[in-house]
C-alpha cells in the first residue's frame, strides 16, 4: 500500500514536471490567460493515475474515462425496483463532494490533436451500477480552446467497432419514438455547434460520415472576425445523433476573447468552464435496442447502454413506475454534484454549455446568498453587456455565460467563523411538454454543484458589473433597423410541428422531414444578404437551431428577461411562446447549412432541413457600416473598445 501511495505521488510531480516543461517549450506565457487556473483545475490525469492503482479506487462522483472503476457492484439477473433506486439515491447524495476539475487543449500553440472517438465508462451512482458509452477520448471531452484567426486541427479517430444499425438505415421515419430513427449508431463525425465557420470539406460538415475503424482530418477554420464566446462540438451522424451526443459525445469550445475587447473586470474574471450532460439512462437504452435488429440481437456486433449491476435490465422490462419517473441527473464535466471554490465578493465567469437528447433546464441559486449577471448567449454578447437574472434557461444545446458573486452570511462570518460557506446551485430539467415555462410539471430537481465560498475577512470586494457595449464583428451588426427592401428580397415562414406523431419541419408552407437519404436543399440564398424568418409556431414544444450563422431576435411574443429583442441565439426554445422572427446575416460562407430541432430524437426522427447559400466565398453584407459604424471586418482592433 506504501509503495502504491509513493508510486502515486511520483507520478503525480513527474506529470507537474513534465507539463511545465512542455507549457515552457510552447510559449505559454504569450499563448494562454489562464495558466493560474490550469494548475488549480487539470487534476483529471490524477484520477486516471488513481484508476490504475487497485488499492485506491476511483471516486464514485466521476462520470467517465477509460480505465475506471466505477460505481462497482455485484450484478444481478434482475431489474431495478424503486426500493433500489431509492437507495442507490441516497448513497450517491451522502458522497463528499470533490473539487470541479477540467482539462484544455489550446490550438493556438500545440500540436494537431489526435482524437480518438471510443468507449468510455459513465458511472450513474444516482441509480447504482455503470454504463459503457461512446466519447471524445472520455466524457465529457477536452475543453478546446482558439483564438480567433486560429483552428482546430485535429485527427478524428474512431475506435469504435461496428455496432447497431451499422449495416444500414432503412423504416420509416418521421414519427416521434419510432424504432426505426436509430441507424449507424457507431459511424460518427463533429459538428462545432456556434462556430461561424464553412459547413463544408474538412471543416464543419455534418454530411460526413467516419465508420468504425476510420480516421479523418479536420481543419475547421475560426474567422480573424470570430467573437469570443462559449461553444460546444458533439456527434451530428443523422439517425444517431441522440444516441452519441446525447449519450456522451459532446465538449466544449472556447473562442478567446482578444485582448482590449472587454472591461478590464470582465475580461480578467476567473473562467469555470461548465459542461453539462444530461444523462438519461432509460432513454438511452431504449435508443439503443431500436438499432438492433427486430429479435432484439445486434447484428452487427458491439452493443453498449447495458447495466454493470442490472446486466438484464432493458427499456423494454422497465417497471412502469420507474418508466415514470424516468431517473435522470446532471453532471458538470464529467462529476456529479461538484464543489467549486471561489473567493467571496469575487465575480467569476461560468461559461456553461448544455447537452442533452431532450430535457430543458433551469438552473437557480438556492439561496440569495449569491447573484448573477447575464454576459451573454450562445456565444454572443449581451446589447447591454450585463444583465441581471435569477434563473439560467437552457435548452438543449444552449450556451450561457453568467457572472456569479457570492458572499458569506453574517451569522456566518460573526458567529460560526467558518473556513468556508456552502451555496448550492440548483437544476430542474423535465421534458419537452406543454407546461408552463416558468413553473414546469414533471421536473426533476437536484443539486447541480456547490459553490464553496472562502469568506474575505478583510471585506475586499470587487465592485458591481456596470453595463457596457462591445465592439462587434460586422457578422453581428444590428439588424434590427436594416433597410426593408434588403429584407423582403428573403422572407420566409417557418413552423416546428408536430401532426399527430410526425415529426416535420414547415418552410413556406412546404413539408419536410428528412429520411434515410439526403434530400434537396429547401431554398437557394445568396452569400452576403440578410435572411429573416418568421417561426409561427412549434418553440413552446420544439428547439429551432441553426448551423453556421447566429440568429438575431427582431420581435416575439414572449415577454421573459431571457429573451429580449435584438439577443442573438443559434439555439431558441421558448417554453410557452411560440412567434418569433429572427434575422440572420448569411456572412462569407457558402454551403450547405443545416436547421433543425436540437431535441436531438425529434431531429434523428426527421425534422431537419438545409438550404444552399451560394456565391463568391467571403462576400459580406454591403450595408454593414451602416447599420454598425464600428464593426470590424478583419481581426479585433489593438486599441481598447468597449462603451459605456
């Protein structure tokens, strides 16, 4: 045991050893910000290094990597009662709580990644045993980081074998939970969700296909003009989409601010990355048995989603009451119910991206102790820079960044003099229904993390967050006020519904649903004009989503302080609403860009669409300046810019 423990010490300052070494030979000093929060935070090869020692077991709280131990027990031949659940709950929510960790990759000076797509273990201690699934390199993957006028240069290894559904996909499709929307279900590719970028070649192109056993290279290019934000890169193989994105395949991207872009207060805030996964076990197994073949018997081989202590246990021999209840939490990069240490009267940045095959989220402060303020959505600044909210709306495939402050009780500070004050931070998530937005039925509740606030006995704290105005790509210039003959030249109306049990998509009246084959584009639009759609119906059910280019917000029925007028999203879902119409500016890139609804089994089952935009690559919208006098064309100006 002495020496396992020494063994493990070594390692862990060879491995302090060497990545200091390697920061120095990459130049990280001019190349990264965050270095101070790097070494407080890269602990995950820590527990890998544990994993591997037999005596010290990896903790139960962590989701997923290769060579875990996770959540052992003894398996049974039996299904799960809700006595077990019951227990198994209350085991998971008596673990301690370990610190948030997470790990970047900076493209901006290291080498071409190599990326390998594979099984990986997901512990759901809040339902007992494990689940073997597929991941970037584990789950959630790296935290990828560019600046802007860089790229993410990688290989895309899929190590997978063949699994269900892999011979091909074939049923019919278009009707909501039918077992036939699941093919391929071990082919896979990357779509980098908000990223102003070509959907084409080697870049983000979701109608690439990499089957097990293949590799492919990516190049996918981030514009000098990109803005800063919060994205995220996850599997988008039609008809097993939810399956792998919705099932682990998922991590985020991080486009760096450039230097001068922001108030010296926001730009220097402590950054906690935050990549939620929704993990959703009795979903997932159902996705999985749907690309068998009609005995129930993979075909093909390969076949996860089954249970280490339930090896028998299938959606189809689900109990009903447990059907009911559908188990589900939320983990934070791959932990569950984490504690993150931060400085009381401190702002800190959360940059929170959310994946999941269906539910919507709520995330809330349980006490007042603590205050956010909205910086932006979906990769996109706020108009006013700071906004104050109480709750963070998330649906699937939503991004937010919000600063957070907290502070100690009095009675805390005065009376108990303790180390450290605990502040949770809350979720409900529940399924897309027609509920109402603000008081969901049928959520599910939980703690998401624990914020540890370590009191400042000297009562130095930073200064409230004043609003404030960024200096914006001209790809994000105001569209509100553009000229109507600009608009009228593409007007479009677009409906997300559903027909009974048909999962379609309405453009000018016209139906959609996207099969087994790739169907022709639904409208033809030029490169560098303005595009607006009007969404009559569907969001209070459905979430629009949009590749490539961000949506501005240019009226709604909705009357909420998430959504307001002249926001920009690439991800929409509205709760109650459903009338928004929204503008896009179809900037330099041509191609094939693909919408859909980002409940990733309705888009599996058929609502997705693309259209074509074609022209001269790199052509702008000639009245820019016009409606911005300050956007930028090429890279972030030197000088400071921010308004007042």
């Amino acid at each position: 045991m002495r020496r396992s423990l020494f063994a493990i010490v070594f390692a862990v300052l060879l491995l302090g050893l060497v990545e200091s070494v390697a920061r120095q030979e990459c130049g990280v000093a001019e190349c990264h910000d965050q270095d101070d929060q790097d070494d407080d935070h890269e602990t995950s090869a820590l527990l890998q290094i544990l994993a591997k020692d037999s005596s010290t077991p990896l903790p139960t709280g962590t989701v997923g990597g290769d060579t875990t131990t996770l959540a052992a027990s003894t398996p049974s031949p039996t299904v799960p009662t809700l006595a077990d659940f019951d227990a198994a709950m209350e085991a998971f929510l008596a673990l301690p709580q370990e610190e948030l960790t997470w790990k970047n990759f900076y493209f901006d000076c290291d080498e071409k990644m190599n990326m390998d797509y594979k099984v990986v273990e997901l512990a759901t201690p809040f339902i007992g045993g494990s689940y073997m699934t597929r991941g970037f390199e584990e789950v959630p993957g790296l935290v990828l980081r560019v600046k802007p006028g860089g790229s993410l240069k990688f290989r895309l290894n899929n190590k997978l074998e063949a699994g269900p559904g892999e011979s091909g996909c074939n049923g019919t499709v278009g009707l909501f939970s039918s077992p036939t929307m699941t093919c391929k279900s071990n082919s896979t590719n990357i779509h980098t969700h908000g990223l102003h970028s070509s959907p084409e070649g080697n870049e983000d192109n979701v109608f690439l296909s990499i089957a097990p056993g293949e590799s492919r290279d990516y190049d996918i290019k981030v514009p000098e003009f990109h803005m800063g934000g919060t994205h995220w890169y996850h599997s988008h193989l039609h008809h097993s989409t939810a399956l792998q994105a919705g099932g682990g395949g998922h991590g985020m991207i991080v486009v760096e601010d450039p230097k001068g872009s922001l108030p010296d207060m926001v730009q220097d805030m402590p950054e906690i990355p935050m990549m939620l996964s929704l993990v959703q076990p009795v979903l997932m197994m159902q996705l999985e048995q749907w690309a068998l073949t009609p005995d129930g018997v993979s075909a093909d081989g390969q076949q996860l989603w089954i249970n280490s202590a339930y090896p028998e246990w299938r959606r189809a021999n689900t109990p009903d009451e447990i059907a009911a209840r559908d188990p589900i939490w939320i983990a934070v990069n791959g932990q569950y119910r984490p504690k993150v240490s931060i400085k009381e009267g401190r702002w800190h940045r959360l940059r929170i991206a959310k994946a999941a095959p269906e539910w919507h989220t709520t995330l809330f402060l349980e006490t007042d102790e603590c205050e956010f303020k909205l910086l932006a959505k979906d990769g996109v600044y706020l108009n006013e820079g700071v906004r104050p909210i109480s709750r963070i709306y998330l649906g699937s495939g939503s991004r937010a960044d919000v600063a957070v402050r907290c502070f100690v009780p009095e009675a805390v500070r005065t009376v108990w003099k303790k180390e450290r004050y605990m502040s949770k931070l809350m979720f409900s998530s529940w399924e897309q229904r027609l509920a109402a937005f603000l008081t969901p039925e049928d959520n599910q509740t939980g703690e998401l993390l624990s914020f540890s606030v370590i009191p400042d006995w000297k009562c130095k704290w930073d200064e409230d967050l004043a609003p404030f105005s960024v200096r914006r790509p001209c790809y994000l210039a105001d569209l509100r006020n553009a000229p109507e003959a600009d608009i009228q030249r593409n007007q479009h109306t677009l409906t997300l519904t559903n027909n009974g049990p048909q999962m379609q998509l309405f453009l000018d009246g016209v139906r959609y649903i996207w099969g087994h084959e790739t169907p022709e584009a639904a409208l033809t639009l030029p490169v560098g004009e303005l595009v607006e759609f009007n969404v009559t119906d569907g969001l209070h059910l459905h979430v629009f989503h949009s590749h490539v280019n961000p949506s501005q917000i240019i009226s709604t029925d909705l009357e909420d302080p998430w959504y307001k007028v002249g926001d920009w999203h690439d991800t929409i879902f509205a709760g109650v609403a459903d009338k928004f119409v929204i503008r896009q500016n179809l900037d330099y890139f041509t191609g094939r860009i693909v919408m859909h609804c980002h409940l990733l089994t309705h888009e599996d089952n058929g609502m997705m669409l693309y259209w074509n935009i074609t022209g001269q690559e790199g052509t702008r919208y000639p009245a820019k300046e016009k409606l911005d006098p300050t956007c930028y064309e090429g890279s972030f100006p030197d000088k400071k810019y921010w308004g007042q």
